[in-house]
C-alpha cells in the first residue's frame, strides 16, 4: 500500500511538473527544463505532496508566488475564458457564414435555372438545325 501511495504521489508530481512553466525564463514546464529554479520548483512540489496537500492548493502557492503566468494553462475565468471560448466562437460564426454562402448561391441558381428555362419554353429562338435533329431521332421511335 505504501508503495502504491509514493507511485501516486510520484504521478501528481510529475502532471504539476507539466502544469508550472520555469519562471526563469517562461518558455519552458518546470519538467523539461534544467535550472536551479525549475530544480527547487520540483522539490518544493514534492514536498507539499508529502505535507499532504492537493493539487489545487499546490499551484494556488505557486500562483501565488509567481503570479497567472506560471500556469501552463490559463484557468477558465475571467478574461482567460475568452482563451477557452473564442475557438468555439470561431468555428462557429464560420459556420454560419458558410451555411450563409451556400443558401445565397443556391437560391442564385435556382433563379438562373429558372429564367434560363423559362426563356427556353416561350423563345422564339430555337435554330432550324435543332428542330430537324429532333424531328429525324422521333421518327427513329415509330
């Protein structure tokens, strides 16, 4: 049982490491990054794991000595939520302006279909040449 606790606390460990971004240099998650800060970021982690707090209160004491930009991701609120909704919103809005498109091209078509066809039936200017291509495939029928 003990030994399935430390694997446990070893895995929150290691998935803080991979939320916290090194503030030495901000680029890089304290688990990729090799610096004296990143190294006593680790074991600062490790041990608040083993004072038993969560995961929660963990990156709260790091937010709260580094400020939001530790975070690898934002939290959603505020206006960190615009991170979170504004992909969404996108796709969204393009999926109306396509939807949009496709209807207004549509109904063009249709109109042109439509006075195409209707200058067909009550024009006058059909060429004799059609007329006598018809005339010769009907009298194939009989």
């Amino acid at each position: 049982m003990v030994r399935s606790a430390r694997a446990d606390d070893e895995a929150l460990a290691r998935r803080l490491e991979d939320e916290l971004i090194a503030p030495c240099c901000f680029r890089q998650t304290v688990s990729h990054h090799d610096s004296d800060v990143a190294n006593r970021i680790k074991e600062s982690i490790r041990r608040q794991i083993a004072m038993g707090r969560t995961e929660r209160e963990v990156l709260d004491s790091f937010v709260a000595q580094y400020g939001e930009a530790i975070l690898a991701e934002p939290r959603a609120r505020g206006f960190n939520r615009l991170a979170y909704l504004t992909p969404f919103g996108a796709v969204g809005l393009g999926l109306v302006a396509v939807t949009a498109w496709v209807i207004a091209r549509r109904r063009e078509v249709d109109r042109a279909v439509c006075a195409h066809g209707a200058r067909e039936a009550i024009g006058p200017d059909r060429t004799p040449a059609l007329r006598a291509k018809l005339a010769e495939e009907l009298s194939h029928l009989d």
